[in-house]
C-alpha cells in the first residue's frame, strides 16, 4: 500500500524493522544481495528511533494522535490504493 508514496529505503525499514537476527547477529546476510545489504542501512539506522514497541511505559496515544494523523495528511492522500 506504501509503495506509491514513500520512498524505497523507507519501505525497507517498514518491512524490516522488527527482524532482530538480522539487526542483531547478522544471521540472514547470506541471504543479502548488495541492494539489500546497502537498504538495510536505513533499517538499522532507524532502530534507535523506533522505541514504542520497546518502552515499558506505554505512550499516551491520544496526546500522540493529532501528530501522527497530521504527519499522515502531509506525506499520503486520504485514502490508498490497494
């Protein structure tokens, strides 16, 4: 759904984001042509950022709402193509 709008290195770390073996111990990188290993930069820069999931506290999801509904309008339209 993402690919008409974000660019290819953030469609990288929206499917990898969570694929801790290959953060962590390298263990899939066999498997990793040059374009994915030079992708994959982006994933594990990103890591550090993506702190939700790994915080014990849980955000306030309504203070955070009208921020991520206002990042939402700018960068896709209202409604995705499938």
């Amino acid at each position: 759904m993402m690919k008409n709008y974000l660019p290819e290195s953030a469609l990288y770390i929206l499917r990898y984001h969570s694929f801790y073996p290959q953060h962590r111990e390298n263990a899939y990188e066999y498997l990793m042509d040059k374009h994915d290993q030079k992708m994959f930069k982006w994933v594990k820069l990103f890591n550090p950022y993506d702190l939700y999931s790994k915080n014990p506290n849980p955000p306030d999801w309504q203070n955070l709402k009208p921020y991520y509904e206002d990042l939402m309008a700018k960068y896709f339209p209202s409604t995705l193509k499938l």
